[in-house]
C-alpha cells in the first residue's frame, strides 16, 4: 500500500533474505496489493517490495513451516530534493 493506505499493484515482492538458502522466486501484487509467497522453512525473512515511482520497502517477517501471515509494507515516494539551480 502506498503512505495514503491505497493498494499497489504491480509491485514485485520478493524474499531477501532469510534461513539457510533458498530458490530466487518473487511475486507481483494484484490490483488490491495483495500477493502471496511461500516461505522454503520456518523462520525469520526479509521480505523487499519494489515498484515504480516508489521506494524500496523492507519488512520483516516470522513464520513457522506451512504458516500463512497476512503483512503491510508501506511504499512511499522518493523525496525531491530542493537542490539549487545554476
């Protein structure tokens, strides 16, 4: 969701980091930003959320094996900066 509560869709979602190794895999939210990613093992993940127009967003997540969890990462706009002109 975006800094207003509105959904993203289109957003790639993916697991950085997490237990022991694991298959690059990602997803892309739906129009009502929801998306779903299956965790390889129990444990703690890092999960990265990218999409245009907006920052890079880092949750964190833990889950147990085969455990569903329902989590919000918020997406903001870069901040322009007010540089000045020659």
């Amino acid at each position: 969701m975006d800094a207003s509560g509105r959904p993203v869709g289109g957003a790639r979602v993916y697991f950085a980091s997490g237990p022991g190794s694991f298959p690059d895999m990602a997803a892309l939210t739906g129009e009502d930003g929801s998306f779903a990613l299956a965790a390889p093992s129990a444990g703690t993940y890092a999960v990265q959320v990218h999409a245009d127009g907006f920052e890079q967003a880092t949750a964190s997540v833990s889950l147990k094996a085969g455990e569903k969890r329902r989590i919000e990462v918020v997406l903001r706009r870069p901040v322009k900066s007010k540089g000045r002109r020659p």
